[in-house]
C-alpha cells in the first residue's frame, strides 16, 4: 500500500505502526511555520489524537488517570 504523507503525518504512521497511540500536534508558533496548513483537509484513518496545543495533551492525559 503506497501513502503519500506528510513528515508530520509520516510520525502519526510510524508510531501507529509501533502499537504506540498517535498524537498530531499542529501548534502555533511565533517564528514563521513553512508546514503551517500541510495537513488540513487531510484524514486519518485510524485513531489518533490531534492537538494545536500542549494543554490538550495534558486535559487528554489527565482524563485517562480519571478512569
């Protein structure tokens, strides 16, 4: 099977690959971004996590803990 990914995306495979749970993370940053929008309109087709924020990793993370 061919995939044409981005290097952002090509991590979220690998780490599928690996049985490790994918995050995506697309945050801001204050320096000029030549990768900014490379992923948008772009699925993936697994489950993964995608965060803009390292806040959102830890809200993930602290719900796991919960349950």
């Amino acid at each position: 099977m061919e995939l044409s990914v981005s290097l952002k995306e090509a991590d979220v495979y690998g780490a599928h690959g690996a049985d490790i749970f994918p995050v995506l993370y697309e945050g801001v940053t204050e320096e000029a971004n030549p990768f900014a929008g490379q992923n948008d309109g772009y699925e993936i087709p697994f489950a993964h996590l995608r965060i803009t924020d390292w806040d959102e990793m830890i809200d993930a993370l602290e719900g796991i803990q919960e349950n």
